[in-house]
C-alpha cells in the first residue's frame, strides 16, 4: 500500500467506482455517505464506448451485464399510441439511444458495492460537516463527531454536492439549470410493458411521459418532463413536487392520467431540474471533485454515467502516475477529461433544446447531422484510457 489515505464522500456510482482504482493503485480508502444505507432502484443508466472499456477493464463486465435491464429497444408513439419511431439495443453496435448496456442507477450502485466492500471502509448515515486544509494534510469532521486527517478528499456527491459550496462557492455559481424538470417513479407494470421503454413527446407544449421495463415484470418505471424556465421547489420537499407535477403535467393525454394514479403509492419518487454543473476547475488544493458533482451533462445526454467512471478510472490513474501529488495529477485528470466533459455537456443541451422549442422561437433550421454526428462521436469514444503501466495494479 502506498499509505496515501483518500476520503470520497458519495456512494453511488462515481464514489464507488473511484474507490475501486483508488484501492488498486494502492490508496487507503474511506467512502462516506450520507444515506444510511445503498439507495435502490433509480434511473436506467447507460454505458457506451470507452465506459464499457473502463467496466472491462474494472473486472465487472459479467456482474454488470448480469444486472442490465435487457431492454430490447424504444418506440416513440404519438398520443393514440401509434409508433412513430423505433430504436434496437442493438443500434449503433450497442451505442444508440438504447445502450446495449442499460441498467438501474442502484443496481449499478451495488454491483460497485460488492466489489469493493472487502477492501474499503464505507460509512453510512454520516458526512462531512467541516473540512480544513493546509499544503499537507486535510481534516475532516463528520457529521456524527468523528474527527480524521486525510492526504486527499474527493466529492463524488452528486448535482446537490454538500462538499461542493463547502470548498469552491455557492452551488448557483455552477449549476446551469436547462429548462425542464424532470420526474421519475416506479408504477405497477399495468400497461403491458415487456422490454421496451415506450416515449410520448407534446411537441407543442414540450412535455412528455414515458414507461421503461425494469428487471422486476411486474413493475415499470415512470418518466414525465416538462418545461420549466426557473426551479425553486426544495429537492428534498417530495410534497411539493407531487403537487407541481400534477399541476404541471394535467391534460397531457396518452396513457397520463393511469400514470399519475399511482403517484401517492410510489415508494421511490425522484423529481429535480435538469441541470449542467460548469467549473473552471475541478480541484482546489487536496481537494477534488468527481461526476455530477464535478460536470454533471444532465439525465438527457446520456453519458452521466460513462462519465463518472471514465473519470473515476483517470483521477485514480493520474494521481498515482504523479506520486499522489495532488495538483500534478488533479491536473492531469482534468486535462484528459474536459473535451469528453465538455462533448457529453453539448450533448445533452441539444438533447433537452430538441425536446422543448422556445414557445416563441423562428423555425429552427436544419441540422448539421455530420456536425452532430462528430459531437455524439466525441461523447462517446473521446478520450484515451492511458493502461497506467507505471503505477501498482
């Protein structure tokens, strides 16, 4: 072991999947999370290109692939339920708009868990109240009272970062909300889904209701979205996002009304705005952020995820390949990552601008596919994975 101790503070994906190459590349490390235990269920997620190279090489791809959702594809439909359009898994070798690797955000999150629980300490129930750092060390006190000095401290706590204000300044600073707030929920699989997501886009009034399978037949998981040019309702207030989900979401037709039957029994309501976090830098001293809580693309680019473990993969690999230098290879992890940031971050404003127009706007003209094509290229496969022969394995 290199006696480097790193506290990450998150234990989703990123914290996770950073605490995996910590460890290998010989680092003590400690994972502190705030819930008092593994949040199940969730967003699909995806991973495409270079993140499914990041899984192979993790050891994971059979654990993961274990635990995909085996979604075969998506059709858009109008509101009669016409198809519309249709997209395979197996699109674009595996890379389309249906990943061929698409699996629940907690069960990532546990195949992640299990994999490193034997060699990390994780702590759940607790958080970093304050942190001080000096050009050695940092300190750390949590939440619970415990007081404890660590060689580096990485935020990996998501959009809401708690370490985030803490250390670079206020979360409006950094936090780009994108016009749309974005709902999700499990519901009784009472429509008849069987391994397709099936998607309602109101062209005209930019909303939009969605079903996806999950792994569990019985269930399905609920998705609405609707424009939004400001959002002040409290993330944690679940109350108050029901009421302007319902208030927001009235009259949209398609299979809407059996959906939002089923808001007051659902056991895992999410709703919050879709949002980019944009920084200059991603570092202050020994101090470093990571995933959403560093360049969060939001839900609509697709590439969070494949994000959060290419990054995990390379500020592991750079802090080593420096000696654990904290600003040698806080710079390098961020000049490796920033064009792949900043291609997914394109990605998902043009993502969330296809889905709701200006009420107001000139007809858009048409796109430059090949231009695109080039953005999605770069999101994807635009970063190189260095196989850090240098540093322990």
């Amino acid at each position: 072991m290199s006696g480097i101790r790193v506290l990450v503070s998150g234990a989703s994906i990123a914290g996770p999947a950073l605490a995996h190459w910590l460890r290998r590349r010989g680092a003590e490390v400690t994972v502190v999370e705030r819930a008092p235990e593994l949040r199940p269920g969730g967003q699909a997620v995806d991973a495409r290109g270079v993140a499914r190279e990041v899984i192979r090489r993790m050891g994971l791809d059979a654990a993961v692939r274990a635990a995909r959702t085996e979604t075969a594809g998506a059709y858009t439909v109008d509101v009669d339920g016409n198809v519309l359009e249709t997209f395979r898994a197996d699109d674009d070798g595996g890379d389309g708009y249906i990943s061929e690797i698409e699996i629940l955000r907690g069960d990532l999150s546990r195949v992640l868990y299990d994999d490193t629980r034997d060699g990390v300490e994780y702590i759940f129930g607790d958080r970093i109240a304050e942190l001080t750092q000096d050009a050695d060390w940092v300190d750390v006190t949590f939440a619970g009272g415990d007081r404890r000095r660590f060689d580096l401290v990485v935020g990996a706590d998501g959009l809401h970062s708690a370490l985030r204000p803490t250390v670079f300044g206020p979360h409006e600073r950094f936090v780009r909300h994108l016009g749309l707030v974005l709902a999700f929920y499990s519901v009784p699989n009472e429509f008849g889904l069987d391994r397709w997501v099936i998607d309602y886009q109101d062209q005209v009034s930019g909303r939009s209701a969605g079903l996806r399978p999950v792994p569990d037949a019985t269930q399905a998981m609920a998705m609405l979205s609707f424009p939004a040019p400001d959002f002040d309702i409290d993330y944690r207030d679940i109350a108050a996002q029901k009421d302007l989900l319902r208030e927001r979401i009235a009259g949209l037709g398609w299979l809407t009304p059996r959906i939002l039957a089923h808001l007051d029994d659902t056991p895992d309501f999410y709703l919050d705005q879709v949002a980019q976090v944009v920084m200059d830098r991603w570092s202050s001293g020994r101090v470093a952020l990571l995933g959403d809580a560093a360049f969060s693309s939001s839900p609509f680019s697709g590439g969070g995820t494949g994000m959060a473990l290419v990054g995990a993969y390379l500020l592991a690999g750079e802090l080593a390949a420096a000696g654990w230098d904290p600003q040698a290879g806080f710079a390098a992890y961020e000049a490796r990552m920033r064009p792949f940031v900043e291609a997914n971050q394109e990605i998902g404003r043009l993502h969330v601008q296809s889905r709701s127009p200006a009420p107001d706007a000139a007809p858009a003209p048409e796109p430059d596919m090949d231009a695109i094509m080039a953005v999605v290229e770069r999101a994807i496969n635009g970063v190189d994975l260095p196989d850090y022969a240098e540093v322990p394995d």
